[in-house]
C-alpha cells in the first residue's frame, strides 16, 4: 500500500494501527545538513525521514512553497503569476499586488495595496482577484508533482494564506481589524473576493484529481484566538465553510493549517467538516484536544519546534516525541512531526533524535 493511501486511511479511521510521519524543513540548507551529518545524498535522506506527504501549489502560490526555487519561479514568472520589481531586483509581486523578498527565507509581505481603502472608496472599485481563465497554466506545476509522487506520497495543493491571512496583508493588519469593526462592509467585501477565489481553485482542485482537500489561515496566539468566538462564526466561519464544502461535496477530507491556541474554534470546524488539523502545537492541551476531538480529528505534527527542538537536548526531544505519540497517536488519528517547519536554528542532532523516536513507535529500530 502506498505511504498516500495509509495517510488517507488513517485520516477516515479506517486504519488506526498506523503511524504516518512528516518532517519538512524551512529550506534545503537545512536540510543538507542533516543529510551530510547522516553521510546520505538529498534522496536517500528522504527515504531515511519517511515521509509521507508532498505540498505543492498552483503558480499564484510560489511564495508559499519555496520562493528560492529557481524552476518554480522562472515558471511562475514565465506566465505572468509574478512580477519582478525593476529596481530592487530580489523583489516580486504576486498578482493580489502583495511583495516579496525572493532572498528572505519566510513569507513577509512588504505591500498592502488595501492600506486606505477605509478613506478612499475608489481603491477597492478596482480590487479584484487573479484571474482563472487558464487553469491548466495555473496548475502545472502542482500536476507535474501529482504526477511525479502521487503514486506514493498524498500530495497536497496547499491552501496557505487563508481568507483572513490574505485579507489582513492587503490592508495591514491593524488597519483591518480597526476596519472589522468601523466599516464591516468593507472587510467583508474584502473577504468575499478572496473566498470567491478559493472556491474555484478547490473545485479545480477536486476536478484535477487532488485527494485532499487544504485550507491555511492562522487563527491563533500561543496563549488564546486572535479574536472571540463570535467574531469567528460571524466573520470568518461561513466563508471558510464555503471552501470545506467543495471538498465535502466531492468526498475528499479537508485539512486546516493554523497556528496558535485555537481550541474554542475547533468544534466549529468540525461542524464544518474538517478532518484533519495542522499544526497542533504545544500551547495546546494534547489530552483535551485527544478526548474531546480525537473521534473526529486527526491531529497533525505536535513536537515543539519554538523550545523543545531548537534548546532542548536530543534525549529530551526523543523522549518527548513518544510521550506526544503516546498521548495524540492513542487508537490512531496522529500524523507525527513537528509542529512547523524545522527551521535554521534547529540543531541537526535534535532532528534525528525526533526521526529516532517516530522510528521507534512504528517498530522499525
């Protein structure tokens, strides 16, 4: 059985014996470090780490996935997805009018094209999303890796920079929540363009034979929600429910990335169909979310990445890796990793100590 079809059935309860894994890393520097620690080549790492998922994205999405791809972003420019800034040549745009820094290794928007579209009406006249006349373009790249891995890993058309995430990055982020109360209309205008966009790339999604269905906005503090619960389910919910459905309809799982103490939201997306949550992280309580939710969920990631694997010694992150497995992979329903991306700081001998343990709960040490 493929490592994408174990996930799937461990996603839908259907096999509750099995442990899947996955350890990204922020880039590939990093992630030849800990290949040349182990004296393998990028492939056989690979083979060593077991991972079991592959994110890809449409050519809108580049930024998301690995923006120092040379390939990915020759071909997102060749196609008029980016757009290069001629005096400051590291600099591109995406087509939402957002900016970037192709040498910086996260995710900063340096532009908000919305900023004052509180005091000028006239510049949310001419706001409107990318178009999608050309959906075999737009989807290339993401085919090609269906095509590549999807007999093997459950690749995933990532869902990141979510309605309220895209939202806030047009405006700004203290200029949007000022606006979620002083002019509503405004932000809900906003949010209905980019939900409108989402719906069409996760029918196009379903429709190109993707297996899951992915959507990503970071609803969370490490200590409570950025904002109440009915502020959620007024604002926030029905939109992203909207995209939930398409998958639904078509009979895929959904899951959600968010960062953050998001547990008041949870039973909400439930409701609204999700199946799978990524990240848990460690301001999270692991035995509520396990009791509570584990009968609906399965929980994605759960080894601290902000203290445990960055300062903490390897015995320490071996032996709290099988203590989260223990707790959320209990009955089945666990996808086991850290709760982000492995980042720069991470020392190597700390991520082998966490592919030790995973091997170590699957029987394979």
């Amino acid at each position: 059985m493929s490592r994408s079809q174990l996930v799937l059935d461990v996603i839908s309860k259907k096999n509750t014996g099995y442990l899947p894994s996955q350890i990204t890393f922020s880039h590939s520097a990093k992630k030849m470090e800990a290949a040349n620690k182990l004296g393998m080549t990028e492939e056989e790492l690979d083979v060593y780490l077991g991972n079991h998922i592959k994110i890809t994205a449409t050519l809108d999405d580049v930024v998301q996935i690995d923006k120092k791809d040379k390939y990915l972003m020759g071909l997102a420019t060749e196609n008029g997805r980016v757009v290069w800034d001629k005096e400051q040549p590291s600099m591109f745009y995406d087509l939402w009018g957002m900016k970037y820094d192709a040498d910086e290794g996260g995710y900063f928007n340096y532009a908000h094209p919305l900023a004052d579209c509180d005091d000028d009406d006239g510049i949310l006249k001419g706001f409107h999303a990318p178009e999608l006349t050309n959906m075999g373009m737009l989807f290339s790249y993401a085919e090609q890796d269906l095509k590549k891995f999807g007999d093997d890993f459950l690749v995933i058309m990532n869902g990141y920079n979510g309605i309220w995430e895209k939202a806030y990055q047009l405006v700004g982020m203290e200029q949007f929540m000022y606006m979620m109360i002083a002019e509503p209309e405004k932000v809900e205008y906003i949010m209905d363009v980019i939900c409108d966009y989402k719906v069409e790339i996760a029918k196009e999604t379903v429709k190109r034979g993707f297996p899951i269905g992915h959507y990503g906005d970071d609803l969370g503090t490490q200590i409570s929600t950025i904002f109440s619960e009915d502020v959620f389910k007024e604002l926030f919910l029905p939109r992203i429910a909207k995209v939930f459905r398409v998958f639904k309809d078509a009979g895929v799982p959904v899951q959600m990335h968010s960062c953050g103490k998001i547990t008041p939201f949870i039973p909400h997306l439930i409701d609204a169909g999700l199946d799978v949550l990524e990240p848990v992280q460690a301001c999270m309580n692991f035995e509520l979310l396990k009791r509570e939710y584990g009968k609906y969920l399965t929980f994605y990631g759960g080894v601290d990445t902000q203290d445990l694997l960055t300062f903490r010694t390897p015995q320490e992150v071996y032996d709290e890796t099988l203590r989260v497995i223990h707790v959320l992979g209990k009955g089945g329903g666990l996808i086991i990793g850290p709760s982000q991306e492995v980042m720069n700081n991470v020392p190597v001998d700390n991520v082998l100590a966490l592919m030790k343990a995973v091997k170590k709960a699957r029987g394979e040490e």
